[in-house]
C-alpha cells in the first residue's frame, strides 16, 4: 500500500516534470478565463509515440502512483492465525487467572454474607403480620 509520503513524493516529481513541459502542452490563463493548449493530449500521444518509434528518449513522461494494493477476502480469514497466536498465550497463563478469580468470588461471598445477615438481624427489625397484612 502506497504511504502518503511516497505519493508526495510522485506528485512533486509530476509537477517539476510538468513544468518543463513545452508551452504548447499547457493551457493558459489569460484575461481571467483559461484556453485551451495548442496540443491536445491525443496529439501529445501520438507525438511521444512517434518519437519512441524513432528510437529517441520522450523527456515528458510522467511517473504513474503506485496502485494501491487490493486484499481480497474476509478480516477474520487473514487475521486468524494472529487471534489463534494470542489464544495460545492466553491459555498458558489461564489456570493463575481461573484460581485468582475463585478466590475473588468465595472472599465476596463470604462479605456478602455477614453484611446480609448483619443487616438483617441487627440493622433491619423485624415486623410481624397476620394474613391479611396488618402488624400483630
């Protein structure tokens, strides 16, 4: 894939290459309006093609961009040996992570048993009703 210094770089030589270009090549502005050059490209063409046929060098010719590179198929096809890579070293190190993670759980268990009985035995009073809702 062309970076975008390396196209700088081909459209700075474009232009230097497009400056010394005869004056008949270009169109000019002249009056606020622009007018046509006195060769069109096709004629430019065929005048490079006839003087390459003659065995001399054409001394206007442009570089061409560097094609951007197409890549066919899906992400997840290119990117899966990758993701598997990283499966792998997550898996070495997976049975620290599962023990950590138990001993996280059983220790909030245990708080939030004591904070729930805690709370309902000495904090929240307990109220007695009958069937029908009322307070005894």
């Amino acid at each position: 894939m062309a970076t975008n210094a390396a196209k700088a770089l081909v459209l700075d030589s474009i232009r230097t290459i497009k400056a010394g270009w005869p004056a008949q090549f270009k169109p000019t502005f002249v009056n606020g309006t622009w007018r046509k050059p006195e060769f069109s490209r096709r004629k430019i063409a065929m005048i490079r093609k006839a003087t390459l046929l003659q065995g001399e060098e054409w001394p206007h010719d442009l570089p061409h961009l560097p094609r951007r590179l197409i890549i066919k198929g899906h992400k997840k096809d290119r990117l899966k040996l990758e993701r598997l890579k990283t499966i792998n070293e997550n898996m070495k190190t997976m049975n620290d992570k599962i023990e950590e993670h138990q001993k996280q759980f059983k220790n909030k268990v245990q708080r939030e048993e004591v904070t729930t009985n805690v709370y309902h035995f000495l904090i929240k009073p307990v109220v007695r009703t009958d069937k029908k809702g009322k307070k005894k």
